[in-house]
C-alpha cells in the first residue's frame, strides 16, 4: 500500500515525491510505501496549521477536551487493528503493542481532565488601583518528532497537551515506524476534529524534521529521539529562538544494594532491561550490584534471561525483534566489542540465525561482566538486550559509578534503608528515579532528562504547562 500523508483535514497522494519503503522487522515483508516529504510538503501542512490555530484556540478548553475524548474512545474502539499495526512495523510483542494502545487513551484522557487546570494568576501590583494579570495563552504550531519504538504512544503523548492547550499540530512520523501515525490521522479526522488542528507528515529527519524545525511558523518543538539528533535539533532551532521540549537518550543505572530485595529486583530489572527488545529510554542499561548479593543477583538474572522467548510477536513472544537490521548490527557490534575490552560473557546471545530466524533483525539476550566503568558499553546506550554488569562496595561508590555518564534520564535503586534512599534521591543526577520498582511512569508524573538526556519533558501539570506561554498585563482601573 502507497500511504498519503495527512494535511488540512484530508489526504493528500504524494506518489510524486520519492517512497521509503516500510517492512516488518519479524520477517522483512513490504507493508507499503510512505512520501519522503520536502520542504515544500512541510509548508503545506505549517500553513494549514497556522490557519487553522485561531479558531481551535478561541473554543472553550473543555470542547478541546471533548474533541479528545471522542478521538480516545476511537482509539479504545479500535485496540485490535492498532495493536497488530504496531506488531507489524515495530516488532514488540501483541500485549505489549495492546499495552501501547492503552498508554495512548491515557495520554488522551488525561490531556483532557487538563481542560479545567488551566489558569491565570492575578498579583497585588506596588501601585494602588492597579493589578497585575498572567494569563497563558498556546504557543501556536507545535511540531511533534517521535521516535519508533513507541510510535502512537508518543504521537499521543505529545498531541494530547499540544491540543488541549489550544495549539495546533504536525506530527512527522518516524519513517522507520509511520503507520501507526497514519492510522490515528483516520481516527482523527473520524472523531471530527477541524480541518487543520493535526496534519501528518512522513519523511527523513534531515529534510523534513529539519524543514519542520527551521520552519518560520513553528513555534514549538516537542521530540523524543537519540541525543545526537536532540543537538542537530537544538542547533537548527537556535536561529529563530524556537521553544523546544526534548527527551533524548539514556543511560539508566540499576543498582541494587546489601539490603535489597533480591528476588523482585531479579524480576524487575529483566522487565527493565527486555521489554521491547531493550528500545525503551528508561530500560536498565547498567546494572550496579553490591558485593555482598552479587552472586545472588547474578545467578538468578541468568536463569530469567535464559528464560526470555525470542519469536513471532504476534504469538505474544517475551521478546520479538529489532526495529531494523542496521540497528541489531549496531547492538551486535557493541557486544563483540566489549568482550574484546575485557568484558566477560556470561551469557552471549546475540544475533539468532537458523530455523525460526531466516528472515527478520533478532537478537537473544547478553550478560557481561563489567569491571570498567568508563567502557563504551557502560557509558553508549546500547538500546538492545545486552546487559553489563558491574559490582561495587558500598552507596557512595555506587552513586559515583551510576553518576559517570552523560546521561540523566532514570535511574534505579534497590534497598530497604530509608536513610538511603534519602542520600540516592538527592545525589543521583537522573530526571526519573525508580525506588523499589521497575520502570514505567505514569501520565500525572513528569518524564524529565538531565544533561545529554534532554530539556524539558512530558506529562502530568509540568508537561501540560509547556504547551503554553505567558502574557502578563499591568492593569490600571483607577480611570
């Protein structure tokens, strides 16, 4: 199938343009073609947007609500046909693509319980009769670049807010993963949301993501993706001052100390470290194991990697395939590289071949032991189903090993010692920290990075009040 992109409310056939071809990770069969869109394709939908941002800003927020609501219970509706979408591009496993349509409507409905949390604030001015008014006003196009191991999710993630807040938006689809994206353009244009409020583009990061972010009339960009392109983005955006929100890569630590316990941390770092095949920004990257339960630790995380079932993601597998084959060549590279710096394989997985696997981007899980800190498989998100391990002595050794990294977008601990989580909550330089848990943060939080991992972040009130700006007015009613 040849996929048009979405733009003013209809369907536009760009089979003039040059096609990307999409296939399925699982077994590399053609689902169809997308427009690699140009310059001029972005000023299409930048003007539709543009025009359109007025009227959908002046309803009342709660018909901005309405419109999502009807757009999620859409969604609900159609759970089965976007999970199996999902499976098909991206390769996770049926429940977990479900679980992804269900992130989704929460995105949703919760961008929609925002209507009624918009506020203004009104300050006692140091002059008599005279009042000071902040109110917050959109911000106007909103551009949403999403990455391809979560694709509707993080589509909905950033469109919810985006709207509600009374912005319009353009969302380029990742081209690895776009029909997802497509997908929710129908639903949209279903739900009777106006011509213009949400336009679809499909295309390259380096034409049309840049030509989206150079744009004069985007006013706001909101991406998640690689550190490397947040940078190219930040640059890109610089000329024109634009407002951005990104949430880049990650380098999570996982620690678990003499006190944890043992067991639901064995469990929870192999949800954190091989759900989605490892293409998670929060997933376990390093594991930091304290001497004493070290062995403990390790003996049991090998029998629950060994464990993991590699297939067909359609039959609900623990672990399908990599999104692309140059992205397993890229973990699996990794891997061989450690073990040549000294890293010990106590599990060498890696690339699958044979019956089962002629055709697709698999990989089975790693385990190494690490006793370099500064290795590039302790510093490089690696985004695959490797995990090193590395033992240390006591916190405060931990927290300086977990704290060697560019990154800061999550981190892990594990003990029982309330002093201690104290001292990890306020040394650990990470945007997101999980205490006792696994990952997977909810749509009330905030989903913030530090450092190379990002600026800004999504979710709960401190997300939605990125959607917005600020007016204030001095107001002088002694006339």
């Amino acid at each position: 199938m040849d996929y048009a992109i979405f733009v003013n409310g209809d369907w536009h056939d760009m089979s003039a343009r040059d096609r990307i071809a999409v296939t399925n990770p699982a077994d590399e069969s053609h689902l169809g073609t997308i427009a690699d869109c140009t310059a001029d394709d972005v000023d299409m939908a930048v003007q539709a947007a543009a025009a359109a941002q007025p009227a959908w800003a002046a309803l009342p927020a709660i018909a901005r609500a309405d419109a999502l609501r009807k757009l999620a219970a859409l969604v609900t509706e159609r759970t089965d046909h976007l999970a199996r979408t999902l499976v098909r591009e991206q390769g996770k496993p049926l429940d977990q693509a479900i679980g992804e349509v269900g992130a989704t409507v929460n995105f949703l409905t919760h961008a929609a319980e925002n209507a009624r949390r918009i506020t203004g604030e009104i300050i006692a001015s140091d002059n008599p009769q005279e009042e000071i008014l902040i109110r917050r006003q959109p911000r106007g196009v909103v551009v949403g670049l999403t990455a391809w191991n979560y694709p509707l999710a993080l589509a909905a993630r950033k469109m919810g807010p985006a709207l509600v807040a009374g912005n319009t938006f353009i969302l380029l689809s990742h081209e690895i993963t776009p029909i997802s994206g497509l997908e929710l353009a129908r639903l949209v244009k279903e739900a009777g949301i106006p011509a213009g409020v949400f336009n679809v583009l499909t295309g390259r990061g380096p034409v049309a993501g840049a030509a989206l972010v150079s744009h004069p009339q985007t006013d706001m960009i909101s991406m998640t993706g690689s550190s490397r392109a947040g940078v190219e983005i930040y640059r890109t955006a610089a000329d024109r001052l634009k407002f951005l929100s990104l949430e880049l890569g990650g380098k999570a630590p996982f620690i678990v100390m003499d006190d944890g316990d043992v067991d639901k941390a064995v469990a929870a770092a192999t949800v954190a470290r091989y759900t989605n095949c490892g293409q998670i920004c929060t997933c376990a990257e390093r594991i930091y194991l304290h001497r004493a339960i070290a062995d403990e630790f390790t003996e049991k995380f090998l029998a629950a990697s060994r464990k993991i079932q590699v297939g067909d993601p359609m039959a609900n597998s623990d672990m399908g395939p990599k999104v692309s084959g140059p992205e397993a060549q890229k973990v699996e590279s990794m891997i061989a590289a450690a073990i040549k710096d000294g890293a010990e394989p106590l599990l060498r997985g890696g690339a699958l071949t044979g019956e089962g696997f002629e055709k697709g981007h698999w990989l089975s899980p790693t385990v190494l032991e690490v006793t370099d800190n500064m290795a590039p498989i302790m510093q490089q998100e690696v985004f695959g189903p490797v995990a090193p391990l590395m033992r240390f002595d006591d916190l405060e050794s931990a927290l300086t090993l977990a704290n060697q990294s560019d990154f800061g977008l999550s981190a892990y601990i594990w003990t029982a010692d309330m002093r201690r989580i104290q001292v990890a909550r306020h040394q650990l330089q990470f945007g997101e920290l999980y205490i006792n848990r696994a990952n997977g943060e909810q749509v009330q939080g905030y989903h913030t990075g530090w450092g190379m991992s990002g600026t800004g972040g999504e979710d709960g009130i401190h997300g939605f009040e990125a959607y917005f700006k600020k007016q204030t007015t001095y107001l002088d009613w002694s006339a």
